[in-house]
C-alpha cells in the first residue's frame, strides 16, 4: 500500500495552488478596493458641498475677471444690510 499516493496527480496539485493563490488575491484586491472607497468617502465628506456666492465672488475678484466697482456692487446685493 502506498499511503501518498491518494489520488491526486500533479495536474490536480497545481490547480489548487492556483485556486489558492487566486483566493487570497481577490480577498486582498477586495481589502483594497475597500479603504480607497473609505477613503474616497472621507474626501468626499469633508469637501465643501458646493461654493457659496461669497466664496465665488471672492475667487472670481482674485482671478482679476471683476473689478473692485463690480465686486463691491455684487457683495452689496448679497449683504444688503452691511
């Protein structure tokens, strides 16, 4: 009787080495895939939802697009009181 001979050939070894290989590296990909999405949401989160009309005027003022006239004319339309 030979006991390490249980059926197996080495076509059926390599196979599962592969299947094996194949899991962990799916199970890693999928770690992965799993802290950049975290990650992304986090960016995502902590970014403005979108710019306000004070913010937008300030940028387009340092963009030299308005001038000093325009931009105080369009703060007094948004701040009317001030």
């Amino acid at each position: 009787m030979m006991w390490w001979n249980d059926g197996f050939g080495y076509g059926t070894w390599i196979v599962m080495t592969l299947a094996m290989v194949a899991f962990w590296a799916l199970v890693i990909l999928g770690l992965v895939a799993l802290i950049r999405d975290g990650r992304r949401r986090d960016a995502v989160r902590q970014s403005p939802r979108g710019s306000s009309a004070d913010q937008i005027l300030d940028e387009r003022f340092a963009r030299g697009e308005i001038d000093v006239e325009e931009y105080r004319a369009r703060k007094a339309v948004l701040h009317p009181g001030r």
